[in-house]
C-alpha cells in the first residue's frame, strides 16, 4: 500500500469513521490539544490520558480478535480494517504529542498501541510496521527497557531482512517512498542492535547487513 492511499484513508477517518471511532476521537483531540510539557500538566492530565489509552487498548483488542491472523489466515472485514487503521492513527498522534513533550511513559503507551493496530490490519505493509515497532523500541530503550528493546529490534530485523533480496550486494537502486521507508526501519534496527550488543554472536552478519542497507540507501 503506498503512502498516498494510506493518507487517504486517513484522511477519511479525518472527517468521521465508525461510531467506536467517532465515540473516542474528540477525547483524543481534547488530549492533543491539551499541553503536557511540565509535571503539572501531566497530572491534571493523566487521569484522563489513562481512560483514553484504555479504551484505545480494548478497541484495538477488538479488531485483533476480528482479525484473525490476517492477512496469513484468510481476510477480515472492511469495516474492522478500516478501524485498525483508524485506531493506529489515533495512537500515532498520541505518540507524537507525548513524545515532542518528553513524556516518555505516555509515549512509550501510546506507541505500543499504535504498533498493535499496524500489526493487526497492515503487517504486511513493512513501510507501516517499522516506525511503529521502532518507535516504541526506541521508548523502550530510553525507559531502561534494554532486552525488550532488543527484542523488538530483532524482530523487524528478522521480517524485514528479505526485503534486500530484490538488490545486488553493492547496486545502487532507485528506491519508492514505502520501499525507502521500510528499508531504513530495518538499517536503524540493525545499527540499533550494534550498538546494543556490541559482542553479540551474529555481529559480523549485522554488519554486513548494515553495508548492504546502506549501500540501498544511497549512504555507502
């Protein structure tokens, strides 16, 4: 799915979605709007920022379970889909917020939220799964989290290493929006887990990995 049908689809959910979505969308607004930059603002904000992330969490709980496994077991339904969607968007606003405050707890929730609604409906589509992955790996990281974080570098590592198949080692190649993108999720995970794990096993296939996204994208 390329980025202009993905701005798309939000773009529809902008102006309205299904009632689930319609109900908590102004209380995230609300909380968009709301200022959280001292430890003041967050208290008077914090109960209500729990409420949300909780109702955003049982909703996309929801779609998980209507989901099934998609799209590895079969379809789901377009509305469900399109709630995913919808739900991941939301996250990923209150991830931003947080995180250009540095609240990096709330952060950190929402961007896991965000990550489950992308693996839900569109785990398919890397150029939308990786900045949601690393996004929370990378609050992981900072909250001291180190072994989760690494566990979740490793995984885009390992969904997201066939994607270089397409390119000769060495060849410079024209690369699309979404292929960009998802190429360098998985260079920042890669350059993550050196950094992380210096001593680690497969080191030297991480390094080479590494020349090879950087040789993809246009670095080397």
């Amino acid at each position: 799915m390329s980025q202009s049908v993905w701005r798309w689809i939000r773009s529809i959910f902008s102006r309205g979605g299904s009632d689930q979505f319609d109900a908590i969308k102004p209380d995230v607004e609300k909380l968009l709007a709301t200022p959280v930059d001292s430890d003041a603002d967050r208290d008077a904000v914090d109960e209500q920022v729990v409420a949300v992330l909780e109702r955003l969490n049982d909703e996309i709980n929801r779609i998980r379970r209507a989901a099934k496994g998609y799209p590895k077991r079969g379809g789901m339904a377009a509305t469900d889909w399109m709630e995913g969607v919808g739900f991941a968007d939301l996250s990923c606003a209150l991830y931003e917020h947080f995180e250009r405050s540095g609240w990096l707890q709330r952060a950190e929730n929402a961007s896991a939220l965000w990550a489950k609604a992308v693996l839900a409906v569109c785990s398919h589509y890397h150029h939308m799964v990786g900045p949601a992955m690393l996004a929370n790996a990378d609050c992981q990281e900072r909250l001291g989290n180190v072994d989760r974080a690494t566990h979740m570098y490793r995984a885009v590592v390992g969904d997201f290493e066939f994607l270089l198949d397409d390119y000769t080692e060495g060849e410079t190649v024209e690369l699309d929006e979404d292929s960009r993108t998802a190429i360098e999720s998985l260079d920042t995970a890669v350059s993550r887990l050196l950094e992380l794990e210096p001593a680690a096993p497969d080191t030297s296939k991480l390094e080479r990995l590494r020349a090879r996204t950087g040789t993809a994208l246009g670095r080397t």
